[in-house]
RNA sequence: GGGUAGGUGGCAGAGUGGCUAUGCACGGGACUGCAGAUCCCGACUAUUGGGGUUCGAAUCCCCACCUACCCUCCA
C-alpha cells in the first residue's frame, strides 16, 4: 500500500522489515488536561491505520508516548496547586479511558518519558560529545544550524523561519532556533539528577530516546499531528541522526490534520475545546469514529452538530443491518469476500478512508434494502460487517437488553393489540428517556441503544 | 515575508483524461395506531476565473484570484 511521507512530500510504498514487521511510533498527548476532539481525530486515523497494517498481515508494533512532564503541566500545578504525580495520574487514567471508549486499542505499548530519564540523558550526553550541545545557565541546548538538513521536513527555510515574530528572552542562546535538551530546575518544580544538575528533559529529546531505548537508532512509521511538523519533528531527526548518524531515522513520516468546531480552529483562547466525553454524550463512539474517517486524514476535519448527526444516522444504520442478521452464524463466502475486498481497496491509496466509508455505506444499503434475508445472505453480511469492525470500528453493536427490558417491551406490544396507545406511549417515552430507542419493524419489534 | 494543502451541486465531500459517486437536505409514495426508523420513486445535476495541451479535462500544464493551516505551546 502507498503511503504520503511528509518528509519526501510523495507517496511511498510501505515497505516491511523482515518477518513482516513493523515498527510505529506516534505522539502521544501531554497529559495535563482532559482529552479533546483533536485527539480523538489523531488517534482514531492511527488506530485504523494500525488495524489495516495489521489486517493485511503486517506484524506492527505500535508504540505511542505519554508526555507526563513539561511546560503546561507546571503551569497546571501553579495554577490549581495539585501535585505532579496527582495531575499526570488524574489525566493519563482519563486519557487511556477515553481511549477505550472511542475502541482505540491498537497501541502495544505506552511509554511515559518520565520512565526514561536515564536515556534522555545519555543522548544528552552523546550530543554534547559530537559538539551538538552545550551548556548555559539554565539548560543544555541543541545547536540546530550544526545539523544542516534541519528544516528539510518542514520545508523551512531557516532564514525566512527567523522573520517570524520569535520571541526570545534567552540572551544565552547561541542561536534563537537552538532548542532545549535540558531544563535546569527552577523554584518548586519537579526534578531529576543529572550531569548538568537537577533539572527535566526538554519536549523533543523525550521522544527521541524512547523510540531508541525501544525500536533502535531506525524505525519505520512515525506520525502525529500537522502541527507537530515543526518544530517538534524537524528537532526529532536532528537529535536521532546527530547521534546515531543512521539516517533515516523514519522511512515515513505521516502527519494527520487538525479538527475545527464549527469552521474555527479548537483552541483554548477562543474557549471551543470539545471534550470527548462531551461529545460521547450525543453520540455514539461508533459515529464519532465515522466523522473522522468521513474525510481524508491530512484534512482538516470540522466538527460540527450536522456532521456529526449525519455520522450518527450512518452509525445506526450500520447498527440495525447488524441486528437484521445477528440471527445467522458468519458465512465467509467468494461473493462475502470480494464485497470486503472492495470496501478496503481504497485504503491501498494512501488510507483514502472517505472512499472505504463510501462503498461501506453502499453495501448497507443494498443490503437493507433486500427483503427476505436467506441465511445465507445473512451470514455473509455478517462476515463482511465483521471484517469490517475489525477494521474501522465501526459497527456498533448493543448490550443484550436485561429480563426487565424485555418485559416492558411486550408489555407495550400487548397495550398496542388492544389499542391502549397512551399507556403504550408511556413505556416508550419512558425507555426514550434512558436513551433506549424502540425499533418497530413488520417482524416484531426489539429495542436498541 | 517563507512554507504546506486546497478551491467540485443548497450543504458536506469522493473521483486524477472519456461512462458525470455518495450522504444530508428537498418533492412524492410504502409501512405504522402514531412517532421514529427502514424501504421505493423523483427532481435538481456542480467542477474558482482565464489561457493552453488533447479527438476529448473536474482530472495534465501556465497565469490570476481566493481559502485554510504552519513558521509560538498545541493531537
């Protein structure tokens, strides 16, 4: 399959090491505050992309960061003067929580960058060896424009970069691009030893000496968000290669687009952050995932109340065709295959999942609007909406009603034989009332959530 | 100032040389006690502007205009 590399701005075949693995390196969130929209947007394409490499026989290992020390989360313990640990603790439980509802479970391994602070330090150490650090006052710096491809990944040239409005208190600083390794530690702030004193590791060289503590000086996929590009990633290879001088330090670079709120761009400022778990309060995860892969990943993806309805009413009625056959046992057939096979063929093309949401929304359908069902058919369309759950994550499928439920429900379908309708409204309102929605059909009816 | 990605019907959003997606919204109908959901039929029928290449362009090339994002912490 192709892939677009940030890096090369072209499409790439993905290439495989031996055994068919893979190694998959993605940014992870700094945890210091409850998880977004924007995070949701990320990290379902990663998760996707993850399930396809994998589908297709790839053995991937996915690796993705936790930053638990940083900037903001200082900032967050002056203002509230909670703790460190109690701060990184509250958020990483309710990031990974987040995950798990919106069926993110791709990810082999969490690294926190506090767990590798003995690494940090010895590429600190190896840098500073090759001349490619030095010391002042209040950290270790990296000297950037010693690194002379540094810029290619973000197309910037370094000259036009410096006309921007860069604020720069550091007087210190060779250089205003040069870049923190090491953060000497100021008042009351969370420290570790090291050779230059106690201090924290700066934002970049945490990534850096995770993936080389775990996947070497050389791996394969790396990606994150667009903004990321710069300076976050440009400062990444100029660590690794200075260092190991094995280039490249990844073979694709994959960098997904940012999620707006109604046309404008989520930011704090402007107060239009959308939780995830505001969201999952008016839809499913299965219509959340659906919103995110209705567009292209290096998109830009609005959310707003109309996309996310329209997402929903797909999500349902991917939902009622599951239910439609969940009678009949999986039936893996020439017909069931190929109408999978079609459905996936676009992520081929460097994961075009607006197309694959295309053909699945084609398939449903066709298939709802078959009347009559045979078994067989029916065990197909499972077979083929299996495939594509394991996939996408798409297929929403309800919990088994309680006893009591059930009760209600013939109840209500008693009450309506005899024409008691306003008694039989009232159960319906009433399961309404608990987001359970009532499904008539002209075979009976069943109920759903 | 530099960089990246784009400009497609009322809206959202695919399609990379010929067969003009799809969804939502809209009109009519079926089903239903009603509502919702589901199904059927229908109408509208677009490719920012201007040049060029071609038998033929939304799709390739050039110019112009416009938009978003990045260059500052950010998924």
């Amino acid at each position: 399959m192709e892939i677009r590399d940030t890096l090369s701005s072209s499409l790439k075949e993905i290439e495989t090491r031996e055994g068919k693995r893979l190694y998959m390196f993605v940014c992870g969130p700094t945890v210091q505050d409850d998880p977004h929209m924007g995070h949701a947007r990320t990290y379902i394409f990663y998760d996707v992309l993850a399930r396809y490499l994998r589908y297709r026989g790839i053995r991937l290992f996915y690796l993705m960061n936790i930053t638990d020390i940083e900037d903001h989360i200082i900032t967050k313990m002056k203002e509230t003067g909670r703790s460190w640990e109690d701060i990184t603790a509250t958020y990483s439980s309710r990031f990974f929580d987040v995950m798990e509802k919106l069926k993110i479970r791709s990810v082999n391994y969490y690294a926190f960058a506090t767990d590798f602070i003995e690494e940090i330090i010895s590429q600190i150490k190896r840098l500073m060896k090759k001349g490619y650090a030095y010391e002042t006052s209040d950290g270790v710096y990296y000297r950037a424009r010693k690194f002379k491809e540094y810029g290619r990944l973000s197309k910037q040239n370094l000259d036009q970069l410096m006309a921007g409005a860069r604020v720069e208190v550091n007087e210190e600083k060779e250089d205003p691009l040069d870049f923190a390794l090491w953060k000497k530690k100021k008042e009351r702030e969370p420290s570790w030893q090291s050779p230059w004193g106690e201090g924290r590791p700066g934002w970049h060289i945490e990534d850096t000496a995770i993936t080389e503590s775990i996947f070497g000086p050389n791996y394969d996929i790396h990606g994150g968000a667009k903004d990321l590009i710069f300076p976050h990633h440009e400062s990444e290879i100029a660590q690794m290669e200075a260092i190991s001088r094995k280039r490249p330090m990844v073979k694709y670079w994959i960098h997904t687009g940012h999620l707006n709120v109604d046309d404008i761009k989520m930011s704090k400022s402007l107060k239009n952050f959308v939780t995830v778990e505001e969201a999952l309060k008016n839809y499913w995860p299965e219509a959340i995932r659906i919103m995110m892969l209705s567009m292209k990943y290096n998109a830009p993806v609005n959310f707003e109340e109309k996309a996310a309805a329209d997402a929903q009413g797909t999500a349902e009625r991917i939902a009622i065709l599951q239910h439609r056959v969940d009678d009949s046992p999986e039936l893996k057939t020439e017909r069931a295959v190929e109408a999978v096979m079609k459905i996936f063929a676009p992520l081929e093309s460097d994961m075009n999942t607006p197309e694959t949401m295309r053909e699945i929304v084609s398939f449903v359908k066709d298939s709802l609007a078959k009347k009559g069902l045979t078994i067989q058919e029916k065990g197909e369309i499972r077979y083929v909406l299996s495939e594509v759950e394991k996939v996408l994550g798409i297929v929403h499928t309800p919990p088994l009603p309680e006893r009591s439920l059930n009760v209600l429900l013939e109840l209500r379908n008693e009450l309506r034989k005899k024409g008691d309708f306003t008694s039989a409204d009232r159960i319906r309102e009433s399961l309404n009332s608990r987001g359970i929605k009532i499904e008539d059909t002209a075979e009976g009816s069943y109920l759903w959530w």
